[in-house]
C-alpha cells in the first residue's frame, strides 16, 4: 500500500480468494473494514491462477490493472515503474 500511495493516483486493491483454506479471508474481510479502497473477491474453489486473475480484472473499476500474485514472485515496489509506464499510454 505504501508503493501505492506516493503515486498520488486514485486505487483500489481487489483480492481474491480462491478456496483458500488458511484462513486468509477472514484477515482480508477485517482489513477490509479499515481500508475501503480494498475489496476481497472469493471463488467457491481454486480453479488456477488465470482464473483468478480474470475474475479480479472484471470486478475492477478503474481503467488501468496491475496484478500481484500472493507469492511475491513479483517484486510490489517495481509497481510504481509499471504505473509510470501506464501514464504514457
């Protein structure tokens, strides 16, 4: 969220949940209380990745995604170049 919030842009963060069983929606659905730019999509069951993704980039309101995996493949900070990149478009 701090990467986020230097860019000075309206956001909203989309997560989705899908079928996880660790617990992690209940920890989404109260952080979700404190930050209203944060909203948690949950899917009945784990169907892959694209299928999750895809169900966040339709729920989405603004005109521009970037997507972040769970797992921290990629790196968050390196969102503010990808959004800088975005502008010129």
């Amino acid at each position: 969220m701090e990467v986020l919030k230097g860019l000075g842009l309206s956001y909203e963060m989309i997560f989705v949940d899908d079928g996880s069983s660790d617990g992690s929606r209940k920890i989404l659905k109260e952080a979700a209380t404190q930050y209203p730019f944060l909203r948690v999509l949950r899917l009945r069951e784990n169907r892959g990745l694209s299928t999750a993704l895809v169900a966040g980039m339709k729920e989405a309101r603004g005109e521009k995604i970037v997507t972040l995996d769970s797992d921290l493949q990629n790196d968050p900070c390196r969102h503010s170049q990808i959004v800088g990149t975005l502008r010129s478009l």
